[in-house]
C-alpha cells in the first residue's frame, strides 16, 4: 500500500508543476499560480538523506520565493526526518489514511444545506473555491477559481461542496485521481459553520465520486489524532504518518 501511494505522490504534482532533483529529493515547482509545492524523497529513494541535500533544496526554495517545505511519509523514507531536523526545520506529524472498512452512518446534515459535487460550470464553483481558503484564514489566491475550472474541466481535481440555502458554499474540499488512486485534499470549512458535520459530509461525497469513477485507493491525511477518530467513521484507517517540515513558527495544515 505505501508503495502505491509513493507512486500517487510523485504522480500527482506534475500535472501543474516541475520536477527538479536533487539526488535523493525531488523539489516540485508549480508552473503558474496556485498552492506552492514541496521538496519530497526522489521516487524510490528509501535510505538515508544528507543533510546537505535538505540544505541544496531549501537554498532553491529560498531563491524561487516559494516556501521551504518537505513532505513525506515516515514509515517509506526513515532517514529523512534526522536531516531536515538538522537543517533547522519544524517537522510536524499527521495520520495518513486509507479507506478500507465499512462506513458508519454520516451525521444528518443541518436543515437547508445540501452537498453536491461541483463541476467547472457551476454557479456555486467560486464560492466553493474560496471556502477552504476561509477555512485556514486566507485570502483566495488571485485566479483560484479559474484555476481550479480548468483542472476540473481536465479531470485532475473533483470538487463537493456544502452550500446553505443562499448558495454560499459554507464547506468544500476535492480529491485528485490518478489512475486507480485519489486523496482527499483541502477540505475545509469556514469558521462560522464548524462543528456542524460538513466537513465529514462533504468528504463522504468525495469517497462516493471517487468510487463511482471506479478508484480503488482513497486516501488522506488528517490533522491529527481527533481528526483521525472522524475520518474513521467514514471507514479510513491509519497506516503510516504523513510528515511535513517546515520553518519553526509555521504552522502545518
């Protein structure tokens, strides 16, 4: 199963970005607006990472003005954490999970919201897109929407929503197949509507497209152990951690 998803990590983030390598990493680099990427372990590479590969990296990093942070999966590549450790770097744990048990029942959803999937010409796809912007505090990247059209038009993202009975997106999130293999990302919900299920609902929706396109391995990672205890109820079970490094006061989403 890990294999498969190295395989998905260093699938996915070429559809809208470059690969640079440096030795045992792989930095990624979007091409054009957009979430910034990260340096992660070249595919394959399972030892151990000097320290000076980390240093290589986040030198590049610093000289693109994209943020200097590494993920990767504890269990697949061991020797990196030591390494980016000893370069100064933060590193923060996260459960990484893989559907693959029966789904208990999903909370009722409150009265007048509805969840649906949103597709490039969707009334609802700028609000949708702007909703886990809202969700971690920050303002929507310029052209989001449009960006996030043209990944759906091509197939590389689908995207569910959570909308009250304004037709404000209130929850959202997507997930990215590629081939046999897709993980739910970004789900996020704004902060006046916490605490009501949509988050967990709007995830259902997401396992439900991605078995209906016939993806075997839906995966995620959760913010941590709480976190984690929901996404169970939908049937994810941990099996590994997911690891981010980043600088020291920057927290991990």
């Amino acid at each position: 199963m890990l294999t498969r998803l190295e395989n998905y990590y260093d699938s996915v983030p070429r559809s809208a970005a470059r690969a640079e390598e440096f030795g045992p990493l792989t930095l990624f680099v979007r091409e054009g607006e957009g979430w910034p990427y990260y340096a992660r372990p070249a595919l394959g590479h399972t030892g151990e990472v000097p320290v000076a590969a980390v240093e290589k990296v986040r030198a590049r990093q610093r000289e693109l003005g994209v943020p200097e942070a590494f993920e990767w999966v504890a269990e697949t590549t061991p020797g990196l954490r030591a390494a980016v450790e000893a370069s100064g770097l933060v590193v923060h744990a996260h459960p990484l999970m893989v559907l693959s048990a029966p789904a208990e029942a999903v909370p009722d959803l409150p009265e007048g919201v509805t969840v649906r999937r949103v597709d490039a010409g969707d009334p609802g796809l700028a609000s949708a897109a702007a909703a886990p912007y809202a969700a971690f505090g920050m303002s929507p990247a310029p052209g989001a929407a449009e960006q996030l059209a043209a990944r759906l038009t091509a197939g590389l993202t689908r995207l569910a929503a959570a909308f009250d009975a304004s037709g404000t997106a209130l929850a959202a999130g997507q997930h990215q197949p590629v081939g046999a293999v897709s993980e739910v990302v970004g789900v996020g919900t704004r902060p006046e509507a916490r605490r009501r299920g949509l988050g967990l609902a709007v995830t259902a929706a997401l396992v439900a497209d991605a078995r209906a396109l016939g993806v075997e391995t839906v995966f995620l990672s959760a913010t941590d152990a709480d976190v984690a205890r929901l996404y169970a109820r939908l049937g994810f079970r941990t099996v590994g951690t997911a690891l981010i490094a980043e600088p020291a006061g920057e927290g991990a989403a």
